[in-house]
C-alpha cells in the first residue's frame, strides 16, 4: 500500500491534532493506556489516560451530587448553559469539524455538518426549556383537578459510538441538562480526542453562565468502565448508541436494577425504487445514503430494492456515479470517501462481500482497497446484484457495500424490505401518491424513519430519531424525545371540602 505520508508527515498531523485540541481549550494529555489513532493513516495521534474504577466512581458521585441542585433551577435558566455552549460551537465549528476528521476520518463537509448538527439540536433544546408541558385531564370526583407534571429523572449516562464522536454526545447533553438532568459520557475509545473538546466547551459554558461544571462528566476507557456506567443505580438513564450485540449486553444489566435504557442500534436500511421514480433524483438519494461517511452511517442504504423495468437503468446510473466517486484523504478538497475506522472493519467487508458472492451475487463494481496515505483502510463503495436476500444481506456490515434486489409487486418489495431484524431507516423512491402513502401505512415500513423520495440518512433535528426491533426503539433528538430524560407525576388535587373515592367507592 502507499505510504504518501511519512514519519515527519505523520508527526504533522499528531502537531495538528494537539493545536486544535488547545485552541478548543483543552492541553494535550498526559500519556496513557488509551491511543488515540488517526484513521487516515492508522498511527498514533496522541495517548490519553483511561478512567480507573475509582475515578468512574468519583464522576458517577459528583454528577448525582450536582444533580441534587440542577433539578431545581428553572428550565429557561438551565438552558442558558445550553445556549452558551451552542455560541462557543459556533465559534469553534471549523476546529472541531477538523478534529472529527482527524479522529473519524469524516470529510470536511461531513464532519462540519456533525457540528453544526449539534448547533441545531441545542436551538432546539434551548426552545425545549419553555415547552415541558404536562397536561390536565377531568377528574370523576367533584372538587379535584387532575394533571400530570414532568420532573428531572438523575443522571444521564451516555455511551457514543465513532461514526457520530459528537453530535449523538448533543443529542442527549443538550436535551438532559435543560431537562434537570446531569450527564456521564462515556466515548467511543476511538474518539477521545472529540470527547476531550466536548468535556472543555461545556464546561467553559456553564463556567461563563454561573452555572455548576459539575453538571457534566466525562470518563474514558475500555468497555469495562461503560459496564461500571451500566450497572450503577445512581444512573437514572443510559442512553447507548452502537452495536446490537452492545445493546444486548446493556439493556438486561440496566433491567436487571430497574433503571431506563434508551438505546441506538443497528441499522440494516433499504431504499425501494418504484416504476414511476425520479431516477435523477433517486440516484443522488441513494449515492450520498449508500457511500457518505464511507458506509459508516447507522442510516447507510445498505439494500436496494428496485422494480425490475427500473434496476436496469438504475443500476447503470449508479455504478457510474460510484466510478466517479474519489476516494482518499478527507483532509484533501474533492474527496467523497474517507477510510474506514480501522483494520477490523475492512476485514468485515471483505468477509461479508466473499460470502455474498457465494451466496450467488454479482459484483457490479468496487470492493477492492485503494492507494491512500500511511496504513489507513481506504475502500471503493461495492455494489452486489443480489438473487435473493440471503443471511449476509440481513445482517449489518458496517461498510459501503450496496446490496441490490429486484422486485415484481410492491406488496412483495415491502415484505422484502421488512424481512430483517433492523428496523432504523428506511425510504422509497415513487411519484405515485398511492405507493408512498403505502408504504407509510401501519403495514408498510416497519422503521422509525421512513422517507419518500429522499434516502435513508440526513435526518433533522426536528424529528426523534431511532427504530424498532433490534435497533432498539429509542428516540433522540426533537418530537418529545424529551419525555425519555424525564419523569412523569400524576397528580390529584382536592380543593372541596370533601373526600370522594374514585369509582364511586364508599368506606365508611
């Protein structure tokens, strides 16, 4: 492979890594047992410390004693501290972005656009703080009111995955801390860099309102301290993004001692392509799904279920469009596709597209690794024509790899489409009112996300994010996502001076 970048190369980007970390308010660490690796070339960027069992113990204590008092400020004042960090976000997006770069190998724009994601979702939060509303109901008894309140829940856990370093890490801080909420983050070992920066604007934020720093931990390390995160019953909430078999570790621990789960999954989505489609417009769609982020996307378009009369044309449209893709350093202009994370992911492609390909399929185009610098895992997006939708097309494989199957009726092409154990993201591609309407029909998409005529990934703030089945069913982001950071009260009120029983009930 191409080593375009050399030890004196390789020791700029380590020197790039550390300013960006001091103009983001934070002093390159001490070394530790946690290396900080660069997926553009696969070397070192720094090492960091990881998180003792004492130290985790000591962020789980002081987050619960802090919330002890953040439960008690007003929201519209807790979101002050939300509205701070959203301004220093601003100032510091190019920065940051670059540091997503550099640690998750995103592309410029991409990895911009996870900042400015976590912009929009502390607007949203900010608005969040004047509209927790509970509701009042008629009561049966003469003399009562009857309503519900919504009361701060404790201490958020929160467990993020690579692909998104910061803006899942948003989703949940900005939405728990104007909800009363205080919060515990535990990184993707493969980020903690991104986290090192989060931990500093936040706290700088609150610092600059007069607000308690406490309100916000951060540990770093191995799966044993999230276990150490999962099993505390001071944790109110864990709110975990990344693997189904992560998820299956998580939610009976956190069952096991009462507490909540909110969990991020999985994601296996599928793109159908009807006979009246756009295909222009579909192709775009399903490029940009298919390949962004180098197919590292719990949104990716991972199955491409086309009409037959379309899957030829379709499919010429596409694979030109992949041919045309530049794939390479994410630190370069013109780039599409930056490298995988690391070596165990490229290894995941390989094995699933040899499997595919016993299992009868095609390769129309890519799958082959490519030149780029150092030792980093640099792909060309795959496109497989599929016979049938075998176990390797059912299961997630965490790279670009397009899976492509052909259908006769849209009933069939819907059973197709529901017939994994994901249900995250999803999308069909028609100008036939009736299909579209079809497909958003309680016996159409299973998904939590289901588009028409866009793709499977770019999702906006406004909506909750998640899914159904082994991703997990929770919800992140807007709708009333909220109501998962906090508790409910139901409350009754007598304000007459007697004391009927509910359902007309005498003891006397």
């Amino acid at each position: 492979m191409s080593h375009a970048l050399t030890a004196p190369a390789t020791r700029e980007l380590r020197e790039r890594a550390e300013n960006l970390l001091r103009r983001l308010g934070v002093e390159p660490p001490a070394p530790g047992e946690i290396s900080a690796r660069t997926p553009i070339t696969g070397s070192e960027l720094i090492s960091l410390p990881a998180s003792d069992k004492a130290e985790v113990e000591a962020a789980i204590a002081r987050a619960d004693t802090a919330f002890r008092g953040w439960r008690t400020v007003p929201a519209p004042q807790r979101a002050a501290v939300v509205r701070r960090l959203a301004a220093l976000l601003t100032e510091h997006q190019d920065e940051l972005g670059e540091l997503v770069t550099l640690e998750a190998g995103k592309i410029g724009p991409e990895a911009r656009g996870e900042v400015q994601e976590m912009i929009d979702v502390c607007e949203f939060a900010i608005g969040l703080s004047r509209q927790l509303y509970g509701r009042t109901m008629p009561s049966e008894r003469p003399g009562h009111r009857l309503m519900e309140t919504w009361h701060p829940l404790g201490v958020v856990g929160v467990i993020s995955a690579f692909n998104f370093p910061v803006a899942v890490w948003a989703w949940n801080t900005a939405v728990a801390l104007v909800c009363g909420d205080t919060v515990v983050w535990k990184p993707s070992e493969a980020t903690p860099l991104t986290a090192l920066a989060c931990h500093a604007l936040l706290r700088r934020a609150a610092a600059d309102v007069g607000a308690d720093p406490e309100v916000h931990q951060l540990i770093q390390g191995p799966a044993a301290v999230g276990e150490q995160l999962v099993d505390d019953p001071r944790v109110a909430l864990v709110s975990a993004t990344g693997s189904v078999r992560m998820g299956q570790q998580v939610a009976p621990r956190v069952a096991a001692r009462f507490g909540r789960c909110l969990l991020e999954l999985g994601g296996n989505n599928a793109a159908i392509v009807t006979p009246t489609a756009d295909l222009e417009l579909a192709t775009r769609g399903i490029v940009f799904a298919a390949a962004g982020t180098a197919g590292q996307r719990c949104t990716t378009l991972r199955r491409l279920i086309a009409h037959a009369d379309v899957a030829g044309p379709l499919l010429d449209r596409i694979s030109a469009a992949y041919r045309q893709l530049r794939v390479g350093n994410p630190l370069e202009d013109g780039v599409l596709v930056g490298p995988l994370i690391n070596e165990r992911a490229y290894d995941g492609m390989r094995a699933a597209l040899e499997r595919a390909l016993a299992d009868g399929g095609e390769l129309v185009c890519g799958g082959e690794r490519v030149e780029g610098p150092g030792d980093g895992f640099y792909v060309r997006p795959a496109i497989v024509r599929m016979p049938a939708q075998t176990a390797v097309v059912r299961e997630e494989t965490f790279a670009p790899i397009l899976y492509v199957m052909t259908y006769q009726d849209l009933d069939a092409a819907i059973e197709m489409h529901n017939a994994v154990p994901q249900g995250l993201s999803s999308s069909i591609f028609t100008q036939n009112q009736r299909e579209a309407e079809r497909f958003l029909a309680a016996d159409g998409s299973d998904c939590g996300i289901a588009n028409v005529n866009i793709g499977t990934s770019g999702a906006e703030i406004g909506g909750a994010f998640g899914g159904e089945k082994q991703t997990g069913g929770g919800r992140e982001s807007g709708s009333d996502s909220w109501k998962a950071y906090m508790r409910r009260a139901t409350n009754t009120v007598n304000y007459s001076t007697e004391l009927p029983l509910a359902q007309g009930i005498r003891f006397e």
